[in-house]
C-alpha cells in the first residue's frame, strides 16, 4: 500500500468531519426556528481499494470516511398523528367557538336577556289588571310588548350575521387552501430538482411539512410520500397535491342565511368538477360546514336550529296572547256601552320569518282588551289569563327556558370536546417536538467530538507529511 494514501485517509476524515460539523452548526443556528427539524451528517467508512488481477490481494486498512448524506431527524408517524390531531382539533374549536358566541348573543341569564323581558311584560299585563282604567299602565304594557318584539328580532338578526360571518370565513380559508396547496406543490418542484442532482432539500422539506400541517387543521388534510421523495396532499381519499399539479377548491350554496333556512346547503366542491362534494371530515372548514348546514328537525346547523327556535317562540307568543285578547273587551268611550272586542295583540307578517315578522297590533292603548265579556267594563280578568302565560308549561317562558337549556348543554358539551381535543393534538405536538427539536447540549457535545476527530486527523496529515519528508529528503545522505 502506498504511503500516499495515507494522504488520501486524512484527508477524507477532515471533509468529513468538517461538514458534519457544519451540520451541527446548522442546527444550533435553527435551535429557535419553528417548524425545523434537526438534521445529523450520516457518515460511512470507506473500503480498502482493490486491483483487479487474478492473484490480487488487499491487506491494508480502508480509504477512511464520506458524509452518505445528511438525515433529518423526524418521524412519518409522529407527524401522521400530529396531523390527524390537529385536524380534529380544528373541527371541534371551530364548533366550540360557534357554540360560545352563539350563547353569549342570547344574553341570558341577563338584566337584557329575553326572559327578563318577558317578565317585564306578563308584570305590565297585572298591571293592567289591577288597574284596567289607567292609561299610563297599558301605554307601559305596549311599550313592554314592543321591547320583546325587537327582542326576538335582535336574536334573529344575531343568528344570521354570525352565519354570515362563518361563510364568509369559509371562502377565506378554502382561498387560503387553495394557495396552500399551491406552495406545497412548488416546493415539490423544487426539492425533486435538487434532490435528483445530489444536493439535499431538508430545509425546503420542513417548510412543506408545516404546510401540509397548515393544512390539515383547515380541511383535515393528509400525505402520501412518494419514492421520489415528492409528496401528495389528499383530501377525504381525493389528491389536493399531486406531485408539482394541484387541485382547487370552491365554496358553493347560499349566501344568504335566508337560503340555509330554506333548505339551502353550504358545501365545498371540486372547481374543476362542479357538483362533486370534496366530503370533508375534519379540519376548521368541516366544523364551519357544520355550523352552515339547513335545519332539519333540531339535527340540522345551530345557527339554522336557533333561528328556527327563534321563530317557533314568536309564534308560541302571538298565538297564545291572541288567543285570549281575541275574545276580550275594551274599555268602551261611552259609559256604559260595551266594549269593542280586542282582536289580535301581536301581528305575524307571513312575508317574513315569524321572529321578524312578530310586531304589536296595536297602537292605540285605549284598544288594549282586558274585560271578559260576560263581567264588568273594568275586568282585568283577561289580563290576569294573559299574565299567567309566564308560568304556564306551555307557555312562551317554558319556550324560552328549554332553548336557553338546551344550548347551554350543547356549549359546554361542544366546548368540553374541544378542550380534550386539544390536550391531544397538544401532546402529539410536544412529542412531535421532542423528536425534532434542537438540544443545544447535544450538538455542542457533537461538535465537540467533530472538533476533536478533525485534529486528529490533522495530525496524521502532519505525520505522514514528516514521513515523507524524510524519505524522499534524507534517503541515501548517510555516508556523503
């Protein structure tokens, strides 16, 4: 073997170690970069040469070390959790937060919350009882009477301006999907480009990684490695990403809350196939899908479901007030005339949903109708039935109150499931961490030993130089 390859030998190590070294800086560099993982140069040692000859033989050591390639210290299946976490995480918060903002726009239990006022209102109607002859009692019953109204109407309004607010977020994140996946295929472009010449794209890697993260928390996105180290990103089994080509998505359906209450669904749909649903079933675009949905019996989108609560108690109001005042008597003008009958104290406009719709009939207090027919001009007994709607069991209070009931469950149920959710996508994260972050400690132990073995392979340079200094120098003096 020749005392030149020697030469070779160190030589090797010092690339070696000193990319290997670079690597470790790398890291350290990237120690509080989000989304890095920590790479490690893998090196192999390399084989004694070999001529080719019948008798050849090869005693001598190997030709000393090569960096094969520098790995990435992440793992496939951590991230599949991490994904498939974050993807119900994101459905069950956006459920959760819908949930949270519906309930607070009810405002109960509140000095402004609906049954307050309607309080308010069965107290303006004993009023009026007690004292049937006396304007400013019923002129405070109509006042009374309009702030429920308005009421009922606000919460309408409430419901319908959030579904509004959830589609327009809708058709925010799905464009941002869109462009998502758009960068993710560029970045498959780029890294098959480097990968196929030699170079290593594990930066560019990460980057993807989080993308498709992103991803998956919006529409439950996973990912298919292909050998050629390209990635594609699926959809409910369908590719969003393939390779360097991507599909788009489309919001579709009303975009009116009118629409969703008529029966209307708000979907997600394939652009380039219209009418083809993409079927999502995770991700915070599945939990706003869910939000969106018609009404269909109490099963269907709480926005839809409130509103249709909304309606059911308006009409609960009207039918059962006119149902009473229909039949009793005003106060005649005339002494002892009777009086007129009462008709209908709250009106239903049948061109809008009843919560809109719902208005008082009457203007005029004198036309308020309290006196039953078969007793005196100042009779209050009609007032007192009317009065004693609050406490009926099927009367609009017990409405309310099972409304009210119902959603307080839904939202604690709704956001308890978000927070256990949570918990676990937190814990994969923090695994998912664990596995790819930077250890200061760790990489400056590494360099430390990169350090140590590029001065000892230095130092074989330097003695194999010394060497050959003397053979080829001090060889044949000896005698001169």
């Amino acid at each position: 073997m020749s005392t030149f390859s020697g030469l070779g030998t160190a030589l090797s190590s010092l690339i070696a170690q000193r990319q290997a070294l670079e690597v470790s800086g790398q890291n350290i560099a990237n120690a509080n970069t989000v989304g890095y993982t920590r790479q490690r140069a893998s090196l192999s040692a390399l084989p004694a040469a070999n001529v080719s000859s019948m008798f050849s033989t090869n005693n001598g050591p190997g030709q000393g070390t090569q960096v094969t390639g520098i790995q990435r210290l992440g793992d496939l299946f951590i991230d599949t959790r991490v994904r498939s976490e974050t993807a119900g995480s994101a459905y069950l918060s956006a459920s959760a937060s819908a949930y949270t903002t519906l309930e607070q726009s009810i405002g109960e239990p509140g000095k402004t919350g609906l049954s307050t006022q309607l309080s308010d209102l069965w107290a303006a109607f004993s009023d009026v009882a007690n004292t049937p002859n006396k304007e400013s009692a019923r002129a405070v019953l109509l006042e009374t009477a309009n702030a429920v109204a308005d009421r009922v109407a606000t919460l309408y309004d409430s419901a319908s301006t959030q579904w509004t607010q959830a589609r327009t977020a809708a058709v925010s994140l799905i464009d941002q999907v869109n462009t998502i996946a758009t960068n993710v295929a560029n970045l498959n472009t780029n890294i098959l480009s480097i990968t196929n010449s030699g170079g290593s794209a594990n930066e560019l890697m990460d980057q993807r990684d989080q993308l498709i993260t992103q991803l998956s928390g919006l529409v439950g996105a996973t990912s298919r490695v292909r050998d050629n180290g390209t990635v594609d990103v699926l959809v409910a089994g369908n590719a969003l990403v393939s390779g360097a080509t991507t599909k788009q998505l489309a919001v579709t359906g009303p975009a009116q809350f009118s629409g969703a209450n008529a029966g209307g669904s708000v979907g997600v749909e394939w652009a380039s196939r219209p009418g083809v649903a993409v079927g999502l079933d995770g991700g915070r675009v599945a939990g706003l899908l869910a939000v969106l949905a018609p009404p269909s019996g109490g099963a269907g989108g709480m926005l839809t479901e409130a509103a249709a609560s909304y309606d059911a108690l308006a009409t609960r109001i009207a039918t059962k007030v006119n149902a009473l005042h229909t039949n009793a008597l005003t106060i005649s003008a005339v002494p002892g005339a009777p009086g007129a009958p009462g008709g209908d104290f709250f009106a239903l406009d049948p061109t809008k949903p009843a919560s809109l719709g719902l208005s008082v009939a009457i203007t005029d207090p004198a036309k308020i109708a309290v006196a039953d027919p078969t007793k005196g001009a100042l009779d209050g007994s009609v007032a007192y039935a009317i009065a004693s709607l609050g406490s009926a069991t099927d009367g609009p209070d017990a409405t309310w109150s099972s409304v009210v009931v119902q959603l307080g469950v839904r939202t604690a149920s709704a956001t308890s499931r978000a927070t256990v959710s949570e918990a676990s996508r937190a814990s994969a994260a923090s695994q998912q961490l664990a596995q790819t972050s930077v250890d200061v400690d760790e990489e400056s132990t590494n360099m430390l030993a990169y350090q140590r073995a590029y001065e000892g392979s230095a130092r074989v340079l330097t003695a194999i130089d010394q060497m050959l200094d003397t053979l080829i120098n001090r060889t044949g003096l000896v005698g001169r």
